[in-house]
C-alpha cells in the first residue's frame, strides 16, 4: 500500500508580489527551494495565512538570494504582496517507507531568506 505525505514545506513565507499577466505558477527563490528540496516545475500546494486560500500551482526558479515569492498568473487573484503562505509539497511512498521518512520543513526569515 502507497501513503501520500508531506515531502517538502516552506512555512511562513512572505509573498513578494503577484504578476497576474504571466502564463502562471509561484517564482520561488532559488535558495529557498534547495533548502526545501523542491524542484522546478513541482507541484506545490499554496496556503495563504491571511485569507485561507488554497490553490495548486508548480514552481518556476526564482532568483538566487533574492527573497522572490511571486503569485503569477491567475494565482495572482489568491494573495498579494505581503501575504503570508505556506508552500507544500507531497509524495507518495510504501507505507512502511512513510512511518521513517522525514520531510524538509524550512522556516525563511525576514526578506524570505535562510
């Protein structure tokens, strides 16, 4: 039996801006998915702290060291510059596998950095 559990999670990250004109997805600094082992084109789950929005998109590779965490596209109309989300990721595993894996939970500070 496969479970699906947490993998990866950026608690607490501050939205940066929001590009409503982009093809869509959330840009994430570049530093801050290394740190969360999350990959481009993943697929996150957005939580939205200040209006409990939740919205599926995948990830575009930010700039490196430059705090960037931008709602692009029609994201854009779930949260705004300032807002605080939670960036989460899942995978799947043999449930045996699951009770032993441990996910990579990052908490950015202020500017979104480490």
């Amino acid at each position: 039996m496969n479970i699906a559990v947490l993998k990866s999670k950026v608690h607490r990250a501050v939205i940066t801006e929001a590009n409503l004109h982009y093809v869509g997805s959330l840009t994430l600094d570049e530093d801050l998915m290394d740190a969360a082992n999350m990959i481009e084109n993943e697929k996150v789950q957005v939580v939205n702290v200040n209006n409990g929005e939740r919205l599926e998109t995948y990830l575009i590779k930010g700039k490196r060291g430059s705090g960037v965490c931008c709602l692009n596209g029609p994201a854009a109309r779930r949260g705004m510059a300032g807002d605080v989300v939670v960036i989460i990721s899942y995978c799947t595993l043999a449930f045996e596998e699951a009770k032993k894996f441990k996910p990579w939970v990052v908490f950015p500070k202020e500017g979104n950095k480490l």
